[in-house]
C-alpha cells in the first residue's frame, strides 16, 4: 500500500504542517471572528429587542394604571360635584320657599288690612247712609226734621245691637 | 478491473528537496491546498453579507461554527475557548478531506495513514503539554487516580500509561482505515459494475444499486469521522485540564 512507503512521508508532512498551519492561522484571524461577530451581533439584537419590549410592556402597563387612577379620581371628583351641586340646589329651593312663604304672607297681611279697612268703610258708609236714611223716613212720617244729634245716636245703637 | 490501491498512489507534480528532504508538491498537497481555499471561501463569504436573518450559505457557517462551539463547550468547558480556532480547524480540515475524496478520482489526504498521524501526533503533544503546564508534575496523577488503593498501582499504571501513549495511534488509524476502506470498497464495487454491466447489463443493475448506497454511506461516515476526530481531541483535552 502506498500509506506504508516512507518514501511518500516528508512530502506528505511538509504539506501537510503549511496548508494546516496556513488553515489555523486564517480561521483564527479572518473567518471564526467574522462569524462570531455575526452571531454575537445577533445575540445583542435580540437581547436589544427583549429588553425593549419588557420596557414597553412596563410602560404600557404604568399608562393603564395612570389611566384607571385618573378615571377613579375624575369620577369621585363628579360624585363630589353632584352631591354639592344637590345639596346647593336644595339650599336654595328652601329659601326660596321660605322667601315666597314669607312675601305670600305679607301680601295676605295686608290684603286683610284692606279688607279690613274696606269693612272699615263700607260700614262708615252703612252709618251715614242709615243716618240719612232714618232722618228721611222720620222727616216723611213726621213731617219735621228729626235733631241730627238724635238720629245719629239711634243709628249707632241700631248698629250695635246688631253687631 | 483496475487496481483498488491505485487511488492512493502519491504522484509529484512539482518536485521539490530542502535541505535534503523530500518536499514534493504532491497530489495530496494540492488536495490539502484546495480544502483550506474552500474553507476559508465558504467561511468568509457566507457571512460577507453580516445578514441578521441568515442566507442559506450564512446559515450553514453558522451551523459549522456553533456546532464545534458547542461540542468543544460540553466536552472541555469555558476553559477550552482558547483551543476553539485550532479544533475548528482540525473539524474543517478533516471534513473537507474527507468530503473531498468522495470526488470521484480526487484523493483523500485522510487516507493517508501519515496526515492523519501527523494530526493525532499534534493533538496528542499538545494536550500533554496542555497538561503539564496547567498542573505540573501532579498531572502525572493521570496515571494513577486519586482514592485507589495503592495495591491496585501495580495493574493501574502500566494500563493508564498504556492507554494514554496508544491514544494518537488509534486517532490516527480509526480515521486513516475508516476512509482507505471505504475508498477501496467503492473502487471494488465500481470495477463489479463496470465488469458485470459490460458482460451483460442486469447483472450490473446489482453492484451499482449495491455502489449507490455504500456511496451514501461514505458520505456519512465522512461525517462521522471528522466529528469522531474532533471529539475525541476534545475530551483528551478535557482530560489535560480537568484530569480525570
């Protein structure tokens, strides 16, 4: 066999030692850290992203809660702003009844005044118009003016006695 | 039918002599020449491109690369990323001679029993050095482990020395016979197909059905031997830093 001549060894060891040696020395320099700045680049891209998105993830979750706080205090805040806003309300409605009870009650004051001063006034009348009226009936049966002083006397006995 | 061991022959193409020895540029030297072109071809162009997503080229270096890493990373450790260039180097060199003796009528320089001696010789002494500077004379320990009892010495030192002197020699012959018989059942089988299919065509059908599937198997087996070299250098080298 071939494999077994010595004679084929020196060459075959010399080749050998260069073409490794030459192999070694290029993927060492040149091709294994070509590659593996490839591979790291891309491990760094993906570690990039990962962390990019946790991050996101993080934010997007501190915006939610910003969001739901915010929705919790806007609605205590319209709950705050309706119950006053009632109570206000109810504040006023009272005075205002307490206000028109009050006037109603002035005008009804005075309407019985006038009232009152019209009875007044109408029963003045009532006097003068039954003075008259008796000092014409007396003067017509009598045929002689009655004193006035008498008459107006009668008149307002007649009227007490009726009340 | 022509000679099976034809296809080992070493022809010169250039002779050349330095200082007395014989330094020919041969046909295996120019087999060994073309592998280291293509290694670095394939392994700086593929990633030319620095692609985030992979091309296939791309993808395949990266496969090559990761592949050794990972295997140098399970066999020897963190401490073994000094060696990586050099063990992808022996993966890359073994497989594309391998790989490229499966080129009908090129040569395979790992069916050469002195490339592959040569290969084992420098894993062999490396790792030894590899060892003893990393442990000093304690590394001596290989020998003779930790915990057993003294009596045993007598068996267990001349076995361990053993072992570990025959290691660079069975390296050396497992890929140099795997690959010269391989070649030699391939030649084999191709003369069956030639001879028998010129006597009449049938009988050809079988060898060549027969040829088809041991070239399959070859293929693997170029394979399995680059990586059988590679791991086998890696757990010797294990061996140096971690000893037993």
């Amino acid at each position: 066999m071939p494999q077994f001549d010595p004679a084929f060894f020196a060459p075959q060891l010399f080749w050998l030692a260069v073409t490794f040696v030459t192999l070694y020395i290029l993927m060492a320099k040149v091709a294994l850290p070509k590659i593996g700045a490839v591979l790291d680049e891309r491990q760094r891209k993906i570690d990039d992203n990962l962390d990019k998105a946790a991050q996101l993830k993080a934010e997007a979750e501190a915006a939610v809660a910003a969001y739901e706080k915010a929705l919790a205090e806007s609605r205590a805040h319209a709950h705050a702003v309706i119950k006053e806003t009632a109570e206000r309300l109810a504040k006023h409605a009272e005075e205002r009844t307490k206000e028109l009870n009050a006037k109603l009650g002035e005008q009804i004051k005075a309407g019985e005044a006038r009232i009152a001063a019209a009875k007044e006034t109408a029963l003045g009348n009532v006097r003068s118009v039954a003075i008259e009226v008796a000092a014409a009936t007396v003067s017509r049966l009598a045929g002689a003016a009655p004193d006035q002083g008498k008459v107006e006397m009668a008149v307002a006995a007649a009227l007490k006695e009726q009340g | 039918m022509a000679n099976p061991i034809e296809q080992f022959q070493i022809k010169p193409i250039i002779p050349l002599e330095v200082a007395g020895v014989n330094v020919s540029f041969t046909n295996s030297a120019v087999m060994m020449v073309i592998s280291v072109v293509l290694v670095t071809a394939f392994l700086t162009l593929s990633v030319r491109s620095r692609a985030l997503v992979p091309g296939r080229w791309q993808s395949l270096a990266e496969i090559f690369y990761e592949f050794v890493a990972n295997m140098l990373r399970d066999n020897v450790g963190s401490e073994g990323r000094k060696y990586f260039p050099f063990i992808f180097t022996l993966f890359m060199f073994v497989l594309f001679g391998n790989l490229l003796g499966m080129i009908p009528g090129a040569f395979t320089y790992t069916s050469h029993v002195i490339v592959t001696f040569g290969m084992a010789a420098v894993v062999f002494v490396g790792v030894t050095v590899i060892g003893f500077m990393r442990h000093g004379t304690h590394f001596l320990r290989m020998f003779f482990p930790e915990g057993a009892p003294i009596a045993t010495a007598v068996i267990l030192i001349p076995i361990e020395v053993i072992s570990y002197f025959s290691r660079p020699f069975s390296l050396a012959v497992r890929l140099f016979a795997n690959m010269t018989v391989g070649h030699i059942i391939l030649k084999v089988m191709g003369g069956f197909v030639v001879s028998l299919g010129a006597f009449y065509v049938i009988p050809g059908v079988v060898p060549f059905a027969f040829l088809s599937a041991v070239t399959v198997l070859e293929f693997g087996i170029a394979l399995l031997q680059a990586y059988v070299f590679t791991i086998l250098s890696c757990i010797y080298l294990h061996d140096a830093i971690h000893m037993h």
